[in-house]
C-alpha cells in the first residue's frame, strides 16, 4: 500500500462545473496536508494547506480533512480551462518533509 | 525575485560524469529540501537541512549523491558517476520553521 494514494485520472470536467479530487493516506500520525498543482514541465505550486478536520475554503478552493477516515479531498468551483493541470496531495509526518501522491491530472474542457 | 531559484534548470550529461546543482531558499527560509521527481510520479523526499544541518537523508539517497549547506544559505546537490536513472526533475523547496514548503523550478537533469 502506498503512504499516500491518488486516482491518476484524467478527471475530464466541463468548464464551470466543480471539480473533486480525493487522496488518502495511511499513516495515522500524518499531522499536516497539502494540495499543489502542477502545471506540465513546471513545479509544485501550493495551493491549499490544511491541518485540521472539517473544511477551508480560499476563493475557488475548498480543502477537505477527515483524519479518522485518513482522507482529504480538494474542491474546485467553477472550474476554468486554466485549472488543468496535475494535482498533487502531500502529507507530512512528524517531521516535516513531504510524501506526495503520484498526482491526479485535471482536464477542464470549454 | 524572491522565490527558490534553482541552477542550472536544464543539465545534460553522459553517463559516468559528476554533476553539481546549486538552490538559493527564500531568502528568511531556515528549512530546505530536495526532491527528484520522474515521470508520472510525484516528488520523492531526498534530504533536508535547517540552517547548516543536514537533518534526515532518505534511504534513496545512495552514496554517490552529497548534499551541502555549509553556511545555512544556498545548498549544493552532488551527483557523481551520474547513470541513466539519475535522469529526473531535481527540485528543491524551502519554508520557515515547520511551515508550508514553497518549491523552486527544478533542475531538469538529463544521463545519457
């Protein structure tokens, strides 16, 4: 089982529509969560951060925790062509390098 | 600008050669890392510093690859006797303290 799971999709969305992507995580002890994106031949480019259970929402973008479920999932509303890209869950353990997901590539079609 | 840089961002060498890679953190950033990422695959934990100390080094980091931060600033990624399955995005990130990891350009770094 791998530390941190992703579907590698691609999750096609129509323009406008929300976009969901999910990630689970096996350690119990993971204390910190992040979501990136990554544009084709770029760099991680953080998104969102979470630390707690329930909801943070910035702008377009909700991020969702559920740590007895070992869960986080990121919303995307009114998704927009700009939005297709890689996105990349990551979670960090009692220290604090990061153990990413192998990416969910996002499609927005117009 | 003030993000992670990164140099050289494409490198291309054969087989047998050393390679050096150089990444300057956000300026007030304590904490640095690197990753190498392939190919369908997303960022692996490499090695991380605060200020000089090198403070954990992943069981992927064999001993042909050396990493410095000799004076808590830029860091220095040494690969030598580079192989063909060195060929990755090598990218380095920075954060303050315990805080989010903020990623430079990477290092494309082609073995041929």
């Amino acid at each position: 089982q791998k530390e941190v799971e992703q579907n590698s999709g691609p999750l096609s969305v129509p323009e406008g529509a929300i976009a969901s992507l999910n990630c689970t995580y096996s350690d119990r002890g993971s204390q910190s969560f992040f979501w990136y994106r990554q544009y084709s031949g770029k760099s991680p480019e953080l998104i969102m951060s979470i630390y707690s259970n329930g909801d943070k929402e910035d702008g377009r973008f909700t991020a969702q925790l559920n740590k007895a479920s070992q869960y986080v999932s990121l919303l995307i509303r009114d998704s927009q062509p700009s939005d297709s890209a890689t996105y990349l869950c990551a979670v960090a353990h009692n220290t604090d390098k990061l153990i990413f997901g192998t990416g969910t590539r996002l499609q927005v079609f117009p | 600008d003030t993000g992670v840089s990164q140099n050289p961002r494409h490198k291309i060498t054969k087989r047998g050669q050393n390679v050096t890679f150089r990444c300057d953190p956000i300026s007030e950033h304590n904490r640095l890392y690197w990753y190498r990422q392939t190919l369908g695959q997303g960022p692996e934990f490499l090695t991380y510093f605060q200020n000089e100390a090198q403070l954990e080094k992943s069981r992927l980091l064999s001993d042909r690859f050396s990493a410095e931060r000799p004076k808590g600033s830029f860091s220095t990624l040494e690969i030598q006797r580079t192989e063909q399955g060195d060929s990755a995005m090598y990218l380095c990130a920075s954060s303050l303290e315990e805080r989010v990891q903020f990623f430079g350009p990477g290092t494309r770094l082609t073995v041929l």
